[in-house]
C-alpha cells in the first residue's frame, strides 16, 4: 500500500494548502481546543497570535469552518478509532427519482481518495466552506443503493446557477457510505445544492430488479452563518488521546437514526449479544471448519465506551444498526466470514433452484461490509475459485449485485458445492471508495481467503 502525503485538494486542483485560520465566531470552545491539540498560531507575550509570515496585511483576516483537529499518528493498516467525532447538521430527506436522498452538511475537512493501491490524502482547500454528503438509499426499504457513476452536485445561492462538483463515493465510520465532497460558497446566506444520481451499475435482483436504471435529481436548501458554523464546530466531540488509533470504530449514527435508534448511550440492547450475530465479523466460527481467515479477530477484545452518549469500539451492532444484514441473519447457509485487509467477506451459499439462478444451481453470495459497523464495501473487483481435492471445478468473476433480502454483495451460479470443497476468494481491486478517516488505512492490501465449504 502507498500512503502519500497531500498534493491534492478535495476537489482534484493540483495545488498545496495553505495556512488555514480556525473559526473566530464567538462561543465556539471546540476551536479553542482544536487549536492546541494541531498546533495553531503562537501567541505573543500579551495573548495575541502573531501573524504569519505568508498572511496579508492589507486584507482582512476571513475566518473559515475548517477546525485544525489533531490527527492519528502511525495509525494501524486496519480500521481504528480516529481523534473525534464529527458534528454535522442533518437536513430532510428528499427525492430524486426512484432515490431518496439524505444530505448532511458539516466543516470541511481531508479525506482519502484510492487509486488502485495507492491511497492520497485530499487537503480542504483555503476557500472550502463546507463538507456536503448526500446517502442515496431506496425510500421503502432505506437499503443504501450503492451510485457510483453519473453523480453531480451544483451549489449556489438560492434562487442563482450554481457551480458544479464531482461528489466522491465514500465510506466513513459515522456515516457509512455515501457521497460528498468539500465545497466553497463564499458570503453568508441561504444556499441550494441539486443532486444528481446516476444509474447504478450493481445487478438488480429480488423487489429490486429492473429498478435504479435512470438518473434522478433532487435538491435541498441549507443555510451558511454564524449558527451552522458554531454548531458543527461546536459539537466536535473528541476522545482521550489514549484512544486515538486504537484497533474499532465510531458507531455509524446515521445507520441507527434511519431505524430510530436516537439513544447513543449505555444501552445494553446493543452490546455484547451474540443472539445478533454480530460477532460474524470477529467472533469464532467453528461450525465452518478449520479456517484460518475466521480466526483474525478471534483474540480481539471486544469493549465499548462511549464519549458525551457517542458509542465507540468493537462491540456488536443490532440488526438495525447496520447497511448489510448480520451474518446470520443472510439467506441459505452462512459459510464463514473471513476478513482481508480487515474487511469482512461474509460468505453464503444458497441452496439449487433458488430465485437468485435460471436452473437448478447453487448461489454463491459474498457480502463485503466494514468490521463492527457492517457497512457496505462497494466498486471492487472479486473473484472465486472452487476446488475439490486439488482439481478446480469453477472460477471466474463474482458480479456486483443489490438484492432486497442479501443487500449488496456479489455473486455467483455454481454448478456444484462439494462438502469438503476450499473456496477461494481473491480480491483483484480493493474498494475504489474514498475514506474518512479511520478507514484510510484499512481495505487496500487485501490477500486472498480460502472457505471449506458446507453445502445446504
């Protein structure tokens, strides 16, 4: 895996970043502390920050939303527990077509783009004024549809033409995944962003096939001032450096407010249960076979904290708190759920003659989601190859797939399921979705996994 240090803007500009001010609206503590967590300016003897060499004179000082927040150093190549908690302002869903669309707006902030195995840091540029993500999901069953072309955000004073972005597909812990870019809009005011959303490229399949094959466009309006900025950067909540790094992951808050779980606090209902089966992604597996893959987070502890009622760790997420079902909860028998590059490759074998398949074969389902938060993993490539004895029986490509009961994952027919057979899954592109951070460092080297197959 390559890591480079930035030499883009969010929005692609081949350029550096320079200097940015922390916000200077009164009431806002959060910046404060942001300040001596990242460094900021240095303080003469009476109090004041001295100026910079590169500022301007002649031009007054513009404070920007973008905070200054301390980062993980050396983070582990595996999701990890970043620095804080974002705070955003959470807008009315709207529609576009046959999506739904779920805008948020926060601070601008870096985010990581993928390149093949290369993995690039985006800087917020010095004139970005705001974070914008959208969720595309269906509006019945508010399953994530997985859009990754033909999207388009324009921003501009409401009632004006806006300017046009590329939203990135992304994944984030808090979030799960999404689209969204950093955007500047200037003055103070009342603003509206249209959206976009292309067909998806996934196979449809079950209540969802023939659907999401046109584009839709929706918008929403969101206001730029004092309040928005004092809120998002005033609502950062940040964790104790002993935590920063630490192997798990922010609750995905968004996942839990989609099924009406508001309460983020000590709520056992969501803890250790193995009645979920949520400890697919981490716990043992013995009913698979001598695995290797299944053990790789079988001595991970499993602990859970929370920070001003923000759940954080490596505790089991309800059935409802996730983009993808548990494990045990996916059609036909369950296979194992190896993990590579820390990603989970939930894995399912459907019985013959299933409505998944033209005749009477078995169906192979491997749903790829994030550790703990049991999000979707999208735009990979994955392959397969079934052996018996020593002699391959099929292999070939899995397709990309979004169905209403096995959610997105990617599959195959197979003609033949041996009992006894080794599966072998091989990554062949790590997830192309841009990260958050937290998961940066994870889902890019991603070696192959074998499964002993146990047909229904």
């Amino acid at each position: 895996m390559t890591r480079k240090r930035p030499t883009t803007d969010a929005r692609g500009t081949d350029r550096r970043v320079g200097r940015r001010h922390l916000l200077s609206a009164a009431g806002v503590a959060g910046a404060a502390v942001l300040a001596g967590c990242a460094g900021g300016d240095d303080e003469t003897d009476d109090g004041e920050p001295e100026d910079d060499d590169d500022d301007d004179d002649d031009e007054p000082s513009e404070p920007t939303v973008a905070p200054e927040l301390p980062q993980v150093e050396d983070p582990p190549d595996a999701v990890y527990v970043p620095t804080h908690f974002e705070a955003m302002r959470h807008l009315e869903p709207v529609s576009a077509g046959e999506y739904e669309l779920v805008p948020m707006v926060t601070y601008p902030h870096q985010f990581w783009n993928v390149t093949g195995e290369e993995v690039e840091v985006a800087e917020v540029a010095d004139d970005d004024d705001v974070h914008l993500m959208v969720t595309v999901r269906d509006p019945e069953t508010e399953m994530i549809v997985p859009v990754e072309t033909g999207l388009e955000l324009s921003v501009g004073p409401e009632g004006e033409p806006g300017d046009t972005y590329a939203p990135w597909p992304m994944i984030s812990q808090e979030m799960g995944f999404h689209v969204g870019n950093n955007v500047p809009l200037g003055e103070d005011g009342t603003y509206e962003a249209e959206v976009r959303v292309g067909s998806i490229d996934a196979r449809t399949t079950g209540e969802f096939d023939g659907r999401f094959e046109e584009a839709g466009e929706g918008s929403f309006t969101f206001e730029f001032d004092d309040e928005f900025r004092e809120e998002v950067v005033g609502g950062v909540v940040y964790l104790e450096e002993e935590e920063w790094g630490r192997e798990g992951a922010l609750e995905n808050h968004v996942a839990a407010m989609d099924h009406d779980h508001h309460d983020h606090g000590d709520n056992d209902d969501h803890g250790d249960n193995d009645d979920h089966g949520d400890n697919d992604d981490h716990g043992d597996n013995d009913d698979h076979g001598d695995n290797d893959d299944h053990g790789d987070n079988d001595d991970r502890e499993l602990w859970e904290e929370t920070e001003d009622n923000n759940r954080y760790g490596t505790f089991s997420r309800g059935p409802d708190e996730g983009e993808t079902p548990p494990a045990m909860e996916l059609p036909g028998e369950l296979q194992g759920t190896p993990t590579t590059g820390d990603a989970v490759l939930a894995t399912t074998l459907l019985a013959p003659g299933s409505r998944l398949v033209d005749d009477e074969e078995y169906y192979l389902a491997v749903s790829t989601r994030t550790p703990y938060n049991r999000s979707i993993l999208p735009m990979m490539g994955l392959s397969y190859r079934l052996e018996d004895d020593g002699d391959v029986l099929a292999e070939g490509s899995l397709t990309e797939t979004l169905d209403h009961e096995l959610g997105y994952h990617y599959g195959v027919a197979l003609d033949e399921a041996p009992d006894g057979g080794e599966l072998i899954l091989e990554v062949d592109t790590a997830p192309q979705v841009s990260r958050h951070a937290g998961y940066e460092t994870a889902f890019v080297e991603m070696p192959p996994v074998t499964i002993e197959l146990t047909p229904p």
